[in-house]
C-alpha cells in the first residue's frame, strides 16, 4: 500500500467519527473558496492612498490570472496526457463533496487557490499567510472528502506556487510595480 493512499485513508476514516471535522471539511471544500476569492476582490477597494490601491488592485489581478493559469492551463495539459481516477472511484471511502468524475491529479482547487495565495503572500506576507492557511484547508479538506489523494494535493499546491512565484518574479523584471514589493 502506498504511503499516498495511507494518509489519504487515515484522512478520510476520521470521517464518521467527529461530526465537528465532516462539517468543517465541507465548509472549507465547498464553501469556504468562494469566500477566500471575495475577500480578495474587496482588496480592490482597500488603501489608505492611490499608491496603495493600485498595488492592491496589481496585486487581485495578478493573483487571479496566476490562479486561472494554474487551474486551467497547467493542470489541464497535466490532465490530457495523464488520467487519474478519484478516490471513490477505487475506494470505498466517506463522500462530502459532490463527486467528480475528471481527473484527480493533480488537484484543480490547490493550484489555484495557492496559485493566489502565493501571490497575495509575496505583495503582503501578513495577509498572505491567512490566503496561504486557506488554501491549505481548502486542500486538505478535500482529501478529507474523499475527492483527492495526498500527492494530487502536493502537485496542484507546486503548480499554483510556482505559478504565482513567476507572475510575481515577471513583474519585478517588467517593472510595472517597482514599489510594489
């Protein structure tokens, strides 16, 4: 058995047990992405001055192109040439999130929730870290739910890292906000 499904199974077995955790997992599966996307569009409106309204508005749209291309170029070319089925395709396993049925690797959701936190995290590392911890609880909870393995967490997180690292890094190299970082 490999070390991917044990932590996948002892993640998804804690299901049944603890009411509190089925919930939460399907808050921050479900729910809780929507929230973390609004929270950052208000950053729009956010500033004490014009400078720093326009770093805020820099840094949403930065940080949903990097989310978008993560989601939906890079883990779609990961998608067409390799097929993973989800968990419960294989597993009896507890289900709180409506099933999928494309591809579970790697994980659509962490690319680009942390895709966008990345971003957030190296305009402004305070707030970052609340965008980072959210898509950390995003992703776990989706192993929790029995929609993805451990390892299509791990990728889809590297994608959307590496992804909003180099949006940023370009950014810098273009100098379209030098003050910006």
């Amino acid at each position: 058995m490999s070390l991917d499904y044990l932590i996948f199974q002892y993640l998804n077995n804690l299901a049944g047990h603890y009411r509190a955790i089925e919930y939460l997992a399907i808050f921050f599966g479900n729910y809780f992405p929507w929230m973390l996307g609004v929270v950052l569009v208000f950053f729009i409106f956010l500033g004490k001055n014009k400078e720093e309204k326009k770093k805020n508005y820099i840094m949403v749209a930065v940080a949903f192109t990097s989310a978008v291309i993560s989601r939906f170029v890079f883990t779609q070319v990961i998608w067409f040439s390799y097929f993973r089925p989800r968990p419960f395709v294989f597993h009896s396993v507890f289900q709180y999130i409506s099933p999928m049925t494309n591809n579970s690797f790697p994980s659509g959701h962490a690319a680009f929730f942390f895709g966008l936190a990345t971003v957030v995290y190296l305009f402004n590392k305070k707030i970052g870290y609340w965008f980072l911890t959210g898509a950390f609880l995003i992703s776990i909870a989706r192993i929790f739910a029995g929609i993805h393995y451990p390892s299509d967490i791990l990728v889809g997180a590297a994608i959307g890292i590496f992804t909003g690292w180099v949006f940023v890094r370009c950014l810098k190299i273009l100098r379209i906000e030098e003050k910006s970082f």
